[in-house]
C-alpha cells in the first residue's frame, strides 16, 4: 500500500525554509516572553515593587539563559534590582 504526502506548491524550497524558519523564531520568541512574564510574576506575588527599568529589561531579553538565572533569582531577591546582581563568588 502506498502513502500519501501532501505537498503545497512551496513544499522542499526556499519559501517551506523560510516559513519553518518563522515557525521556530516565533516559538523562541514566545518562550522568552513567557519566561520574562514569569519572572515578573514571581516578584509580584512576592510582594516585590518592580520598576519600570527591570520591567523594560527584563522584558527586552531575548537570552533564554539569563531569563532562567533572572527567574531563580526572582525566588529570593529582596528587591527587583538584584535580579541583575551577580552573587558574591561567582
């Protein structure tokens, strides 16, 4: 038995490239929002005042690894600011 592909009229050029290409940056680009959105919650639920210069920072990274250290920071940081406050020894 034979199986059918469905193939559109771009499928295996440059255009099905450049729309999985798209495809993969929007999804980097919606996981560094939802993470920068995280880290603004955690500091909210803490209690933590959140200027607007932290917000605009954090929300600005598009660095998937300093949002994650920003985020375990968050968990512990007396104040917004030492989000971007390397620990002592590191």
């Amino acid at each position: 038995m034979s199986t059918y592909t469905l193939r559109f009229p771009g499928s295996g050029t440059i255009i099905e490239e450049a729309i999985l290409k798209g495809r993969e940056e929007g999804r980097e680009e919606g996981r560094e929002k939802a993470r920068a959105e995280d880290i603004l919650r955690v500091l909210r639920v803490r209690g933590i005042e959140v200027p607007d210069a932290v917000r605009e920072r954090v929300g600005s990274c598009v660095d998937l690894d300093v949002l994650g250290t920003w985020l375990d920071r968050a968990v512990t940081v007396g104040s917004a600011d030492e989000l971007f406050v390397e620990p002592a020894g590191a």
